[in-house]
C-alpha cells in the first residue's frame, strides 16, 4: 500500500511558521510515528509506503524521508528526498539512493515527487535493480500535467514499472497513475479526487521486456559488445561503462 | 531545414545486401556528396541538416552521420550516432557529442533517432549549452509511440526545445514534432503524411523558463546551492557536481 508524499503531515503555505511546524513534528526514524506504523504494517501483514514523513536528523536536520515497512512490522528501508522542491521545500536532501526487496514481488526503487525530475534518479535505480520505481508525491500545482510526461519516459527509457502516487484534492492535483515498463498506462485516476489504484505488478513482465525488446524492438541494456570504448559523459565526469550497465550484470 | 535521418539513402531490408549496398554508396566527408550539400546550403543561403548520412570512415568503418550545412556553405557540424539501433544497424558507434552554434538562434545538439532513447544524449548536449536538440529520425515501427514521449521528457527534463523529424510513410511513421521547454508541442504532424513544420525558435525562451522556472515554478539546472556536496552516481562512475552543474556556469 502506497500513500502520497508527506501524507501524515500538515500542508500550510511555505513559509516560516510551517517550517516551525514542521520542526515541532518531524520525527526520528526510531520515534513513536514510525514505531506505529511498523505495528501497522505488521498488523495488516501488508507492505506500507506510509508516503514520507518529515524526519528529524542526527544534528537537528529536516529530511523529506520515504519509509517502507514490512508485513513483519520492521523498517525495511528509508530514503531522504535527493531532489527536495526548492526554494518551496525546507527540507536538507539526503544522499544515498535506496531500493528495498519486496518479498514475491521484486525490487523497489523509492523516489520522492520532485526527484522525478531529474532523470538520473530513475536511472540510478533501475541500475541497482529496480523492477518499479515507487514515487511518492505531492504536487499542488499545474506542472502535474509535466509530471505525467515523466513518469512515462522513466518507465520507457528504464524498461521498469513506475508507480507515481500524487495526494488528492484540494491540496494535491490527484493524477495518480501507474506505468508499465514499455511507457503504457496500467492505471490512472484522471482527476484529483481520492481513489485507489489496485495493481497486480510482475517483475516476469520487467524480464520479459528487457529480452523481448520495448515493442518487441529495443533492448537499450543490452545496447553494448562488452569490448566496446566507454562513452564519456563530462555532465557527470562519469561515463557509461559497456561492461558494468547491464543492472543484471554489474556485481552490485 | 531538417531532414529525417537517411534522408538521402535507401532503405531495404536489414540484411547482408543491405549492408553490402550502404558499403558502396558510404561517402567520407570530404567527398562528393557532402560538397554537394555545402553548395546547395551556401546557394539557398540556409543552415541544413539533411538528415543524416552514410558516412565512410578513415579505416573503412561505416558510421550514421548527421551534418549540419552553414549558410556559408561550410560543414559546420558532424556527429556520428552514438546509439546505433541494434541490432539491426550495421553502423559503428560515434563516441563525440556534438553541438553546433547556429548563427542568429543558439546552439543545437545533433542527435539521431535511438539516441532519443538514452536520457544521456539530451543531457550531455543540454549541459553543453545547447539551445534546442535536433533529432533526426527513421522510425519505421511502432515505438513512435514511445519516441513522442521521450520528446517531450527531454524537453521537460533539460528545459531546451526538440525537434524530432521523423521520415514519413510507406517508410517511416512520421509523427514529427516541435516541443518546447517545458515539453509543451508546439507543432506536429498527426500522422505518416509527409509535410513541412514551419517554425521559429526563440531562445530567448530556453532562458525564460530556465530563469522563471517551468510553469514558473521548477528551475532544475538553478537547484543547488553552490557549497553542497556532489551527488554520486555509481551508474556512471560520475556524480552531479553542484559546482559545473549549471551550463551557463561549467566554463566549457
């Protein structure tokens, strides 16, 4: 089960006094909201993206932080936003991407609203394994039309599912939808009244796509001979690397 | 004036004769074909991108090699595909993105049909300050479907305007188009038809959305403050440097 962004929290206008708020309610990962809802979790032997909650860090920080809990009730996994909205957001970004193993289904890439986009965070878990990309959001205003584009596209240039879970109205502009890993929608609300999307998802679907090729056509992780020049890419003084971008076949 | 990729070769079936034909009629740079095209753009007084070509490399190699014709009648640009659509394509990778300063518009970034399907292609090319992604295009299958998408994603997510020409029917699918932005279609062609998309790009436009923010709100190459850690990328050996981020700011 998966809820919108910050679903626990207050909305307010962005200024100082929801920052104040906020630093009143934000909660350490090992705090009573998240202990409630690891009992959640448990009690209805479900797996639970209870969105993100506002965390307090370490040192006093504020991070925009996906949780997912598992049916035996435990933290399996927390993701501070990388790409928090600003200057709206007050939130510190985090620094590790974070995919978390779905007993039965497969591997989730966790993702939070703003993060989508910029592209390397799709295809920075896709390439640790991930079969769908679970992105948590919050969007209140019109460029929810923009964040349709992008949820398809990451879902076509990653061969992955993309589940994009935006809050309803009035606050959110709704507009939830989930994509298959050739870009198809499998499901949308289509306005921004509340709803549930049920989904049954195949990660056989994801394997199937990635050797049958997108429209029976492309094969874009299998694009390299292993003996082939790496391209280099001075944006991220990186390189795509023919012999490590399989995500099958990288050893990580 | 753009022309789809190809343009000015056959089609036939990918198959050995195919490639025995593209050997023959493969041009180097300096040969008769392209001093053709240089004197017809010097003569129309017109920047020309006639598609790409079949080039002939230096030790036989065959390469999808899109140019761009000066006014001046100068080869002004080469950019040999990075992403031959495998494994149908007999052409060996390029390894140099290119982009070319149009007099009077901007910067383009040459790109060709399956490199759409690589977000890195409009990244790196956006990084290098271009203005507006030229994509020529032989699509004759189905995943122009996918490809529409990916326009509009790589205009949203680079914040520049693209130009995908696809070749039209029997051959090609068509479906041309002009996006802008903030992955808004300006202009398209709505099916395999062939037609003209009379356009003027401003880029004055890239600089306002990039400035006022998409849907005056998301400014993605202005998201980082200046102190703040690179983001690592282990998919690309790389990392997103909040210092050389900014392509107006990365002195290349």
């Amino acid at each position: 089960m998966i809820f919108p962004e910050l679903h626990l929290f207050g909305d307010g206008v962005p200024d100082q006094q929801r920052t104040e708020a906020l630093q009143e309610a934000a909660q350490p990962l090992d705090g009573r909201l998240v202990r409630e809802l690891q009992q959640l979790a448990g009690d209805l032997k479900v797996w639970l993206v209870p969105g993100s909650i506002c965390e307090r860090g370490r040192e006093g920080q504020l991070f925009n932080t996906a949780l997912a809990l598992s049916p035996e009730g435990k933290l399996a996994a927390s993701y501070r936003k990388i790409f928090p909205w600003r200057p709206h957001e007050p939130y510190d970004p985090g620094d590790q991407f974070v995919t978390v193993d779905l007993d039965g289904f497969g591997r989730a890439g966790l993702s939070i609203c703003y993060d989508a986009w910029f592209p390397e965070v799709s295809r920075q878990l896709a390439w640790m394994g991930a079969d769908v990309i679970v992105n948590v959001v919050k969007t209140t205003t019109k460029d929810r039309a923009q964040e349709l584009v992008l949820a398809r596209a990451s879902a076509i240039t990653n061969q992955i599912f993309v589940v994009s879970v935006n809050c309803a109205g009035p606050t959110g502009r709704g507009h939830s939808l989930i994509v298959d890993p050739e870009g198809g929608v499998i499901d949308a609300l289509d306005d921004d009244a509340s709803g549930i999307l049920p989904a049954q998802l195949d990660r056989a679907h994801v394997q199937k796509v990635r050797s049958h090729g997108t429209a029976g056509l492309n094969r874009m992780w299998s694009q390299f001979h292993s003996h082939e020049a790496p391209i280099e890419l001075p944006v991220y003084q990186g390189r795509i690397n023919p012999s490590t971008w399989d995500p099958q076949n990288h050893g990580q």
